[in-house]
C-alpha cells in the first residue's frame, strides 16, 4: 500500500515552551482509516493541525522531526497548497462556515482555487450526494441540525478532492444521532471512494465499528497502535489512560478475568453477540437470578410542578418547541433529560429558570409561580449550569468567580467567603482558588460554572449536557460531582444525550421529542422501550443491547452497565 | 440586526441584480444628501415603501427602524425647534424660550432626510445573500479580500449577537440582571462581566474561522471562480431607469428651487 502520510519523530513546541508533540513517528496508508485517541491536552489537535500545515504556517512553534504529506513538507508549502490534497474538518460545526447557503458553502474553496465553473458544480454534487445534504443547496446552515452542519463542513473540504480527510473530533458536538450521521458518512466515503480518514475521537464504542487502526496519544507521545480488537481490548490501559474502554470489550474482559476463557477479545455488538450465544449455547455461562440494587428511595416532597406548557419560538415561521409538557419533580430525584438535538430540552430547562416564558401552561416551585420571582430570588432556588462554561467567566480568579453569584444575591461577606470556600472544597478546586479562571482545563472550568451556581445553595440544579467537549474522565468526573450533590440533598436534573451516563446516574429519565415528554418513568424502564428509544433519536448503551440478545439464556432485559451483566452471570466448568 | 440581515424569498427584489440595487440606494442616498425639502423625502419615502412592498418586508420593520431612530429624531426637532436661527413664529414657550414653526419644520425634515437614507438599506440587504453581493463586487472589480472581510463582518455580528445572549442569560443565573440597574451603575460595572466572556468567546471563534477559511484555499487563486451568476433582465433596466427619473428630477426642482443642503430654506 502506498503511504499516504509519513511523520518521522515529529515534536513540536508552542511559542510558551509547552510540549505538545512527542517524537511521533507515525504512516498512514492509502484507504486507511486511523482514529487517534486520547485525553483532552494529549496532542490530537497539534496532531491534526501539523499535518494540514497550518501548524507552524498559521501558529507558529518549533519544530523537531519531519512529516511527509504526499511527498510534500506542509512546512514548505502555503496551506491551501496541502488542504488541496488534505481536506481538515473541526470540532465546531458552528465556527467552520461562513456563508448563506449550502451550495455556497460547498464551492468555498473550488471557488478560491479558481476551478472552471462547471467542474465546480459538478464537484459540489458529488460531495453534497456523499454527505446525504442532496436537495438541501439552497437552505441556511443555520438552520440545519448539528448533524447536518457536521456533514456541510465534510461536503465543503471534499470539493477540492482531496485524497485524505483529517477530522479533529468530528462528533463531540454532537447528539447521538448526528454522530452516526456523521461516522457513516466517514464510512461510506472510505468503502465507497477510498478515501484515507485521520480522525480523533473519544467515542470508543463507535470508533471500533469504523476503524481500521487506532492510536492512543497521551501526553503528546504514542502509547499503544494497533487494530481496534487489540488496542479497545487492552482495558488496562485504557482504564489507566483514563480513557473509555467499549463496553463490548470490557465485558469480554471481565469474563476473562473471572477464568471464562476467550480466544480473542470482541468489540464490535455484533461480534460480542456471536461470541455471547457460543458461550451460553457450549454451557461455559448461564444466567443466574439477579435482581438489580434498585432499593427504593424515599424522595421529599414535590419541589416542581409542570403543567401544559407551551412555548414557541416567534421566528419565521414559528417554531413550537414545547408542546403541553406536563411533570412532576420530587426533592431529591437525580432525574435525566434526554432526547436529540432540537426536542425541546434546553427551552425547557429555560422556562424552568425563568429565561423563557411559557406561551402558557404553569411552572410552579413548591407551589409558587416561578416567573413571578426575580433573577434574585430565582438564582437561590433553581440553578442552571449552561453547556459553555466560558459564557460565564470574567473574574480575575477562581475565588472571585464564585464570590460573584454570591455578592448578587446579597449575602454578607463573610457568608460569601464561607460558602466559597466551601464549594471550592467541594469541587476539588481549592488548590487553584487564585489561578486565573483561563489557566484552568476545560474540564476544570466546568466544574467552576458548576461550583459557582452550586454556591448559591439552590435546591434544584440543572446541568444542562455537563459532558458536551468533555473527554471521559471529564464526563465521569462532573456526574460524580452531580452524583454527590444529589446524595447531599440536592435535585439534580441533568439534560444529556450521553446515554452510558444516563443509565449509570440517573434514575428517572423524562424522554422527549419534538417538544412533548413521550416517556416518564424509571430509568430502567425506559431501556427497554426500544420504540421510544429509536423515536427519540437514542439507542441504549451497548451493553444493554448486547444483553437483550441473551434474553432467551434467561437474561434480564433491562441490564445497564457490565457490572449488572457480569453479576448476572455464573460461570460453569465444562469439562 | 434582523432588520438588515437576508430574507429567503422570491419576490421581485430579490431577483433583481444585487447591482442593480446598490445602484439605487446610491441614487436615493445622493438625492436625500443633496436636498432639503421635505416633499423630496415624502416622495422618495413612498417610493421606498413600494419597495419595501414588493421585496415583501414587512412595514412593521419600518416601524421599529422609525423607534430605533425615535430618539434622534427627537433631539432633532427638540433643539431645531428652540434653536433654529431663522425661527420666526414661536408655537409655545418653555420658560420664556420660544419653540418656533419654521425650527419644527426643520427638525421633522432632517429627520425624514435621515429615515430615507436609512430604510434605503434594506432594500438591498434583506433581498440579497451575501455570496451575491460579493459575486457582485468582483463584477465590479473590488478586491476579493476586501468584499470578503465585508461579508464575514455581516455574518459576525449574528454571531455575537448570539454569544451576547447566551452570556447575559449565564449571568442572569447567577443573579445578575443588567436590566435591573440604574444607567450609572450600568456604565461603571455593569458591563464587565457581560463584555469580558463575549470579546474572549469571538477571539476564540475568530481564531476557529480564520483555521477554517485557510484551510479551504482562501487567497490560493489570484483568478476566483464565482459560481453565481449575475444576469441583468429587462427589470433591472426597469427598476434603475424609474428611480434615475424621480431622483434627477426631484434634484433638478431642488436645484432650481434653491432647496438643497448647501442654501438654507428661507
């Protein structure tokens, strides 16, 4: 196979000295598809950004080792002479076009190029038809879903026909069905034109089902290579990298750990049912009675009354986003708000804090009309955590960012440095009271947006997606933070699409879609609705589909993580 | 800025030729600038509504533009009607000061001057996409990365518009409401925390943009291929040629009248 790309002991420096590139040695064959994972800070994004060149043509660094882009040095050619060959696509769908159609979009760069305009227009249908957004030439972006837009940048980095796509985290924005959108697409454009894909991604699950190889970065230096089935089956290493291990393959794992012994570790569903019905059809494991640790808590008493809501967007033409949406909320619940993109989630978290004023319908909080308090009073009972921590930080610390809330709702000084310093505490975030709040990770700034709501002391929190740009441990670390403010007292509703999330935290779940709850019970019970699940745009963690081919083995059907499936299961000596 | 931004539509408007159209803001522009009359600004006003009608903007948007401008407007015809120097016939006085007719005249007709100037704009930016209107430069031989800075500004300020909200909101919830202090406060502190975030938010999305458009051939090709096409039709003919006439006509009246800028009304 021809190689594509060649990085030989690559390092790079930025300008403050730091790191981010570790004597990367690293080839890419011609139709290959290679995922890079790793933490956020590993170096997948000086990665991409090396190879495309504008890594030091547009930011500047130094540079040690060298990289082969199709016998070109991106060092020695302007950018647009390697994205010519080499499409780039970026984590933010929103900030990656500019123009006021699709068709517009599309052509950007053959346009630049000074590509006769028939070739263009022809080009411009090719890649519109491989990304699915046919018939969509004349619509705004803005008015396309995450999905889509994802899809957009793709088309629009493919008319100039490159012969690789780099991608920096394709799908993080994205819900659960604007990511298949998106990895199908990848898919497709692998088997169907050849085309060699560089990726970086954290959705481990979903990677292995595409990917020919995968390489795990971390601290700018390669810690493991190799096909999906080795690399996403080292669970070790993953788990001591802080990376997500497929749930497949952790299974599998755990089996092998417990003596059951496997030639080759699964990771894909498919491979990990066929393997699962050997193993229970040869009698090496059977099912054994298992009732999940679901004792009944005692929640207090109704904290929040929704009662036919509706509201609509007044834009032409109007949009209704909620559609008498009715629930009750107890004090204590930790209740998980899920649904795709545009289902009406974060409207209603926003009538739900008075943002938003229901058209009509009743917010009550313990029987008072919500929008009849001040951004005051409100703050003390309902606290809302937006997805982008960085709308919020202005302070010149960490300290001070939390004293800020605190100062507005009126308290007293002391009481301002009391509850500071002891949310600071609370969050983990002590040791940085006097950093800057931009010198902190991005996962850290998030549990400061967290903090400096939690502060305020408010009975209910809202997280609105905690986990959106989060790598793993980030997603495990602010749900643990939610998860203990729960235990602590607190009503915590967290809107997500994070499904693994949603099965392991939550306990009740409000399933939504096109602005009305369609689901409204036990978590566990809304896993085995598939229907509602596929309406909603959401599939079920793995696991709990890989667990529901079993059922005939006498397996129950509602399993939410490989813990439950494992206890669930006994293994038997076959001589 | 809704009031400016595109509107998908096929009305008459957004056929015409994006030239075609900045050719008649400038025609309506140089007359307004050059007369003084407020028959001129009434005739050029309804002539502008019927453009309005037919690009199917809705006339409630000239409303809210006329309450956008509402407090200059005021100022104008406030300090016209107590200053005005050829004011001769007082209407009511204000603690011995005289608010003439002839001050009142002249402020209402500086305001019609600047509400023709200003509803002009519409005309071209609510009924033409911003890739038409950059095809359309490049036809008129103004450099690429000039119409280019042109159109990515336009689509910025959706897009802080957007940053600013979801920042206000975020600081809403922490208990602070802008809308709920007192101008003083609102100058001395109240826009730090609202400002702060939005000029470190768009740095960040400006970084990302600039990332995007290199990375798709920006400046590669000193001959850029515009795929638009931009034809003129007998409309456009049409449309430039009716306000050509109102415009020289109403400006030769004025000229002739002696009611331009320049020579003061008596």
């Amino acid at each position: 196979m021809p190689k594509i790309l060649e990085i030989d002991d690559y390092s790079f420096w930025y300008p403050d000295g730091t790191q981010a590139l570790r004597e990367i040695n690293l080839d890419i064959d011609e139709g290959e598809l290679l995922t890079v994972m790793g933490r956020n800070g590993a170096g997948k994004t000086t990665l991409c950004l090396s190879v495309v060149g504008i890594i030091p043509n547009i930011f500047p660094g130094d540079i040690r080792g060298k990289i082969n882009v199709m016998g070109k040095n991106p060092i020695e050619h302007y950018v647009y002479e390697i994205t010519k060959d080499i499409g780039l696509v970026l984590q933010d769908p929103e900030s990656q076009i500019f123009t006021h159609s699709v068709l517009s979009e599309v052509v950007f760069a053959a346009e630049n190029l000074g590509l006769p305009k028939d070739e263009i227009l022809e080009r411009a249908n090719w890649a519109l038809e491989i990304v699915g957004l046919k018939g969509f030439e004349k619509a705004h972006p803005k008015n396309l879903s995450g999905g889509q837009k994802q899809r957009l940048a793709i088309a629009a980095a493919l008319v100039t026909k490159p012969k690789m796509l780099v991608l920096d985290e394709p799908t993080s924005q994205l819900d659960p069905v604007g990511t298949r959108e998106v990895l199908s697409t990848l898919k497709k454009l692998k088997e169907e034109e050849g085309m060699t894909i560089l990726m970086t991604e954290h959705k481990s699950d979903e990677i292995t089902e595409i990917s020919d190889r995968i390489v795990v970065l971390e601290e700018g230096r390669i810690v493991e290579e190799g096909e999906p089935s080795e690399v996403l089956t080292n669970i070790e290493m993953l788990r001591k990298l802080k990376l997500k291990p497929p749930e497949i393959g952790e299974f599998y794992w755990e089996l092998k750990e417990r003596g059951v012994s496997l030639e080759k570790l699964p990771v894909t569903l498919t491979e990990g049912e066929s393997v699962l019905k050997k193993l229970f059809e040869r009698g090496i494991i059977v099912a054994k009675d298992f009732t999940p640790n679901g004792q009944e808590k005692a929640y207090r008493d109704i904290i929040i009354e929704v009662e036919g809501v509706n509201f609509e967007y007044k834009t032409h033409p109007p949009v209704k986003a909620l559609d008498n949406v009715s629930f009750k909320i107890r004090g204590g619940e930790f209740v998980g708000i899920i649904g795709k993109n545009g289902s009406g989630k974060t409207t209603l978290m926003k009538c739900l804090v008075g943002l938003l004023k229901p058209d009509s319908g009743k917010i009550l909080f313990k029987g008072g009309e919500i929008s009849n308090f001040t951004a005051r009073e409100r703050a003390k009972r309902i606290g809302l955590v937006l997805q982008n921590p960085d709308a919020q930080l202005f302070s010149l610390s960490v300290s001070q960012e939390i004293e800020f809330g605190l100062k507005n709702i009126g308290l007293t000084p002391e009481e301002v440095a009391r509850r500071r310093d002891e949310v600071l505490k609370l969050v983990g975030l002590e040791q940085y009271k006097n950093l800057h709040p931009f010198q902190l990770s991005f996962g850290d700034r998030k549990k400061l947006a967290v903090a400096s709501i939690v502060a305020m002391n408010p009975e209910v929190l809202i997280m609105d997606e905690p986990t959106t740009g989060q790598d793993h441990k980030g997603r495990y670390d602010i749900c643990d933070l939610a998860k203990m403010l729960n235990e602590r007292g607190m009503t915590i509703l967290m809107v997500t699409h994070d499904m693994d999330l949603v099965a392991k935290y939550t306990e009740r779940v409000l399933v939504m879609d096109g602005g009305r709850v369609i689901f409204d019970g036990p978590t566990r019970e809304a896993f085995k609705r598939v229907d509602i699940l596929r309406q909603a745009g959401l599939m079920p963690p793995r696991i709990t589909l890989l667990a529901r081919s079993a059922s005939n083995w006498g397996i129950r059907q509602d399993i939410l993580s490989v813990e439950e499936f494992i206890r669930s299961l006994e293994r038997r000596e076959v001589a | 800025m809704s009031i400016l931004a595109y509107t998908p539509g096929d009305s008459i408007l957004h056929k015409l030729n994006p030239i075609t159209k900045l050719t008649i803001i400038v025609l309506i522009w140089i007359t307004s600038l050059v007369s003084f009359d407020m028959t001129t600004f009434l005739i050029l006003l309804s002539l502008l509504t019927v453009f309005w009608i037919l690009g199917k903007i809705s006339l409630g948007e000239m409303v809210t533009i006329i309450k956008l401008l509402l407090l200059i407007f005021l100022v104008f015809t406030i300090i016209n009607g107590f200053m005005y120097f050829r004011g001769k016939t007082p209407l009511f006085y204000v603690l011995g000061y005289p608010f003439t007719i002839e001050g009142l005249l002249f402020g209402i007709t500086l305001s019609l001057k600047v509400l023709c100037i200003v509803s002009s704009i519409p005309v071209l930016t609510r009924t033409t996409t911003i890739s038409d209107l950059i095809g359309s430069f490049a036809k008129m031989r103004i450099p690429y990365t000039l119409t280019f800075i042109l159109a990515t500004a336009i689509n910025f300020t959706d897009m802080i518009n957007e940053i600013y909200q979801n920042i206000r909101e975020s600081q809403l919830l922490r208990g602070y409401s802008i809308d709920e202090m007192n101008f003083l406060k609102r100058i001395i502190k109240g826009y730090a925390p609202l400002f702060t975030p939005l000029i470190l938010l768009v740095l960040k999305k400006a970084s990302t943009m600039d990332l995007a458009i290199e990375a798709r051939a920006f400046g590669a090709s000193r001959k850029r291929t515009y795929i638009s096409e931009l034809k003129f039709t007998i409309y456009d003919i049409v449309f430039i040629s009716i306000v050509l006439v109102v415009s020289i006509t109403l400006l030769m009246i004025n000229i002739i009248y002696g009611k331009i800028i320049l020579i003061l009304p008596t």
